[in-house]
C-alpha cells in the first residue's frame, strides 16, 4: 500500500506540474488573461459588477473568486462588486423547483446582471446546460463573458467573448488550471484596481 499511495503521490504531482508549467509558457493565454483583466477592469471602473457561476467544484471557485474580490488578494484595499450566483439556497431551490435545474443560473442573470457587467462562467467540460443558458442569457443583455473550461471547451468556446481552455481533458487538472487562472486573475484585478505605491 505504502509503494502504492508514494507513486500516485508522484504521479498526480508531476502531471500538476507538467499543466502548470505548459500554461506558465502559453503566449496565448498570457493575451487572453490580459484581455480579462482588461474587461473586467474596465466593468468595474464603470460601475458595473461581476458575476460567477458554475457547478461542484467550479461552484466552489466561483464564490472563492467572489470572496477575494469583495474582501482582498494580497492586500488591503477597498471591496469590489462581485457576486456568486451559487450561495442562495432559497433562490437556487425556488429557480430549480419552478423552471428547472437548468435555469437556477439564467435567471440570476435576467433578475441582476445589466449591460457592461461581467459573467464568469465555469464548466470543465463547456457543455453544462446551465452554464449555457446563463451564457446565453448574458449575452442577451450585452453583458461580457468570460469561460473557464478544458481542452475542448464545448459549446462555450463559441458563447463566450473570451474563453481560458485549460489543456487537459481530466477534471482535477482542468480545475487545478482554473484555480491557477481564478488566482491571477483576482491578484491582476486588485492591483489595477488599486495600484500600490511601493
């Protein structure tokens, strides 16, 4: 057992790495992160907000997200609008009970996003049908959508304005590539946001 749990130890190690560093040495997404920022940097100073929505694990990242915007990254600093569209039980049971499981995020979007927000959506797959609506729904009201998939991507790639594909087609790398991404992206935001003066 003990020869067992070392190699899988060192095994799902050395692929973490292996993705982490492929996406460290990616020009393109280097490009599409600083095209992220961009938007949503320039939401925020608008007065818009941004929103964040995916299921299980990706529902997690999307109020961890959330969380370092409205509190802090690396320092202290104001708080910025951004809201989890996964946290209200009340909303989520009511939205699945009356329209359906595949609406609970679409209709978060139609009751609170407006023109010049931003909707983060999350699927590793890219093919979550409440993912899509959600998308479709924000891009019905001319909100900015930026995706975090996989390799594939699915449907979103062609949903939304810019698309992060982590290069995996397992489920633990795609979302250890999203946390990856979630990360920079706050961090990025924070410091445009509100620059340090060291």
């Amino acid at each position: 057992m003990a020869n067992h749990v070392k190699a899988m130890f060192e095994a799902e190690f050395d692929k973490s790495i292996k993705l982490l560093t492929e996406m460290s040495r990616d020009a393109q997404l280097h490009e599409l992160m600083a095209k992220a920022v961009g938007q949503s940097v320039a939401a925020l100073r608008s007065g818009h907000k941004l929103l964040f929505a995916g299921n299980g694990g990706s529902a997690a990242d999307a109020q961890h997200w959330a969380g370092e915007l409205v509190s802090r990254f690396y320092y202290d600093r104001p708080g910025l609008p951004a809201i989890a569209l996964t946290t209200d039980t009340s909303i989520l049971t009511a939205i699945g009970n009356d329209y359906g499981y595949d609406y609970v995020f679409a209709r978060q979007v139609e009751a609170l996003g407006q023109e010049g927000d931003v909707l983060v959506a999350i699927s590793t797959s890219g093919n979550s049908r409440n993912i899509v609506r959600a998308i479709e729904a924000a891009r019905a009201k001319r909100m900015v959508v930026i995706g975090f998939t996989g390799q594939g991507g699915g449907q979103m790639v062609e949903l939304c304005d810019l698309c992060f594909r982590v290069p995996s087609g397992e489920t633990p790398r795609i979302q250890e590539g999203h946390e990856a991404l979630g990360h920079l992206l706050c961090a990025l935001i924070e410091a445009e946001m509100f620059p340090r003066g060291d």
